[in-house]
C-alpha cells in the first residue's frame, strides 16, 4: 500500500488525517519538527487504529518516505520554513495538499482573521516554494479536525479542490476514504485565493450559530 506523510501530523488537523488513512490501509509517515513528538504521535494512532502502519520522524524523512501524497497541515505562520524543511525530499510528479488557511489572529483572540498573500494565496505561495514538477493542490479548508477525528463520524460536507487535474485526482482519490466528504473541482489553483476565504465565513458562523457549519453545494448530486 502506498505511503501518505503528514507533515504537521502531531497537530489536530493532521491527526485526523493520519487517522482516515491510517484506518483505510494507507501506510503513513507523521512528519514533525521533533521526531520523538511525531513518534508519540504514531503510538496514539496505533492505539486507535490497531491495524495501522504510522510511523514518526522528521518533515524531510516523512516527505522522503511518500510515494506520491505529502499533506501539508501547519499553521500559516509556518508554512513557508515547513516546505523550505523539505525541499530536498520531494521528487518530480510528487503531489503536496495544501490545507493552510492563512489566519491571523484578531487583536488578543483566536486566529479568525484572512491576511494577505502576496502570491494571491497560501496554497499559491506553498507552489513557488516546491521544486519544479511537483505539484500544489489546495483543499480541506472547511473541514474540522474534531469531524475526521472522530473515524465514527461520517463528515458529510463537500471540500473544493484546486490545482492542475491530475494531481486533483491523486488527491480526490485519496480523499475517497473519507466517508461522506465529496471532492468538488474548483479550479486551477489560484481559486484557492476565494476556497481558504470561506473559513473564516464559517468560523463566524460558527461562533455566532454556536454551532459546527460546513458547505454542501447544491446542483452537484450527480458526482456524489
Ligand atoms: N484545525 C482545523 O480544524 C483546520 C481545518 C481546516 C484547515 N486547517 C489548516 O490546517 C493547518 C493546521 O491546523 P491545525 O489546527 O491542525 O494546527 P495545529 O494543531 O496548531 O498545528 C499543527 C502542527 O503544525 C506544526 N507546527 C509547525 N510550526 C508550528 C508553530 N510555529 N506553532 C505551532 N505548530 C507548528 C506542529 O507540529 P510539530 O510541533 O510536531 O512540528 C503542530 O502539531 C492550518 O494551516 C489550518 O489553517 C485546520
């Protein structure tokens, strides 16, 4: 079976997806800063996917040991040094899954705010920082870390995907083990510029709702 890194697999988002894959039969390699924390990280995931084959080490031996799939799940502030970290592990036809929004926080809270990208979006800066012929495919931007956690929880909530399309489909493909998350083809991936945005939409909604929303597109029911 083929390996997916995580690279920020120690944190909530990245846990999750270790998870899903894991729980799906995908071998998967926890990247972090620190080998011993992502190696915790693996022993968590072993616990609850007894099955699983997850392993932990640094970002550069966990994007090496990637057959095709790097996922990117670090904070917007450290997106740039994470892929600068790997740069030498990731090979031509490899594809990187961007899942950054880029927040920052409002003045003394959480980071609920968009900044501004110079390259128009994260998942565009996280492009002009990968070697040439590996590709940048944005997406998962809407999806929470409690809801892939929870392997009983089916998601039901689409997620846009934006690159060139082979590499959407090596993502959608993998995505596929997700139950009930749909795959939604939104673009090349300067749509992403208008995808990371509908986060902070929904963390509002989230907190004025006090609830837990998520996007469903409707007129799509025949690529469900
Ligand atoms: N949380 C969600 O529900 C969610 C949903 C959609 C998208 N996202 C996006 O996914 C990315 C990760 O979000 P998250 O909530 O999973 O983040 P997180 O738990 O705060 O951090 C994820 C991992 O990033 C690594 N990291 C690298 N530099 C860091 C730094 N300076 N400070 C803290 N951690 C650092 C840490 O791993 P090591 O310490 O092991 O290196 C950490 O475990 C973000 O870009 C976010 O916008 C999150």
């Amino acid at each position: 079976m083929a390996t997916v890194a995580v690279l920020g697999g120690t944190g909530a988002l990245g846990f999750g997806l270790v998870l899903r894959f894991a729980a799906a039969g995908y071998q998967v390699a926890i990247g972090s800063r620190d080998a011993d924390r992502a190696k915790a990280a693996a022993e968590r995931a072993t616990e609850l996917v007894p099955e699983a084959w997850v392993h932990g080490m640094s970002y550069a031996d966990a994007a090496a040991d990637a057959t095709r799939l790097v996922v990117l799940t670090v904070p917007f502030a450290s997106q740039a040094e994470t892929l600068k970290a790997v740069s030498g592990s990731l090979r031509e036809g490899m594809v990187v899954l961007d899942t950054t929004v880029p927040l920052a926080p409002a003045v003394g809270g959480r980071p609920t705010q968009l900044v501004g990208v110079w390259q128009g979006s994260a998942a565009q800066q996280a492009a002009a920082l990968v070697p040439a012929g590996v590709r940048v495919v944005s997406a998962l931007h809407t999806i929470s870390a409690a809801a892939l956690t929870d392997l009983g929880h089916e998601v039901d909530e689409d997620t846009f995907l934006a690159g060139a399309a082979e590499a959407k489909k090596v993502v959608a493909d993998h995505l596929q083990v997700v139950p009930g998350l749909r795959a939604i083809d939104a673009g090349p991936l300067e749509a992403s510029r208008l995808t990371e945005s509908i986060t902070p939409l929904l963390i509002g909604l989230n907190m004025r709702y006090k609830t837990h929303t998520g996007v469903r597109i409707t007129g799509l029911e025949a690529i469900a």
